[in-house]
C-alpha cells in the first residue's frame, strides 16, 4: 500500500507542479500580449496621424515622372502594341471599265483583314524647365504574320484613288460653273 500511496503523492506533486508552470506561463503571455498590443495601438494611432503624410508620398513616388521611373518607362512605348486591321474594297471590274469602257456599274468586293503591329515610340524627347516634355511620334507597322491571318501582303487589290476623283470633280465643277456664268454674263440665256 506504501507503494501506492508514493505513487500518489508524486501524481499530485506533478499536477501541482504544472498547474504553477501553466499559471506563470499563462501570465507571462498575458504580459506579452499587453506589450504586443500597447506596440500596435501605438503605431496605429501614429500613422492614423501621418496617414495624410504618408498617403501624399506614396501618390508622389507613385506618380513620378522622370527618365527612372516605371510610369515613364510605360509612357514611352505602347507594349504590348496594339493590332490595327486594315480592310479595303478591291475593284473587281476596273479593266472593264477603264480599259474596255465596258461597264456600267462598278463592282467592289471588301477584302481584308491586313493585320499590323502599330508600333508607336515617342522620340526626342525634350524636358523644358517648365515642367513641360515635348516630343514626336514614330510610328512603324509591322505585319502579323500569322495562321489567323489569311490574307499576304502579295495580295494585287485595285483600287480607287478619291483625292484624284475629288480634285478632277472639283476641277470640272468649276469648269461648268464658269461657262454657266459667261452664258448669264452675255445674255445668252433668256
């Protein structure tokens, strides 16, 4: 029984023993979350009041504009470079019409797309003292190609040229408005 009774008092010596271990430990966290928690409450409240401080800063590093800055960098270049797709109306009966002078209505047939990169730098760039940049557009298109793409740039298309149309339109207009006008000018017109 002695033996019992031993084995007792140590189960209750190691119970004692742990409940001190947990009760210190359990107030050591508590003063450790205290401190924790003082730490954080104290840096809100410091940037609640740089907040506008350090909101101004980030917006200004954000924002910069100089040679170094990424919002520069993206200003430069269009990257990725937009797709442009170019569509155009091939004459389909112009040899009847111009060669022969065979037709009586012109015939035009969409053909297309023609896809190009649109590849837009802007070079020499100039900083004034101002705050000001100037500079020029260079613009280059590159073809696509690709298996999408069906149409080749060896593709014969022919077409109508409306700046020569409009200006021998005008040229004519101008023609008949002047003879009208002498047939008012000399009586000949009743």
């Amino acid at each position: 029984m002695d033996f019992k009774c031993i084995e007792e008092t140590k189960n209750t010596t190691k119970k004692k023993m742990e409940i001190k271990y947990t009760r210190s430990v359990t107030h050591s966290m508590k003063k450790i979350a205290l401190v924790m928690g003082t730490i954080v409450i104290s840096l809100g409240f410091i940037f609640l009041m740089q907040f506008s401080t350090v909101h101004e800063y980030i917006i200004k590093s954000a924002l910069a504009f100089n040679p170094n800055s990424e919002s520069y960098r993206a200003w430069v270049t269009n990257d990725p470079p937009p797709i442009i797709n170019f569509y155009f109306f091939n004459w389909t009966n112009a040899k009847d019409c111009v060669v022969y002078l065979n037709c009586t209505k012109f015939k035009f047939e969409e053909v297309g797309p023609y896809s190009f990169y649109e590849i837009k730098d802007k070079v020499n760039i100039t900083w004034h003292p101002n705050n000001t940049i100037s500079f020029k557009f260079a613009k280059r298109y590159y073809y696509v190609n690709d298996d999408n793409n069906l149409k080749r740039l060896s593709d014969r298309i022919t077409n109508v040229n409306p700046v020569t149309i409009v200006s021998r339109i005008k040229y004519f207009l101008k023609l008949i408005l002047s003879n009208i006008n002498v047939l008012i000018n000399n009586n000949v017109v009743c």
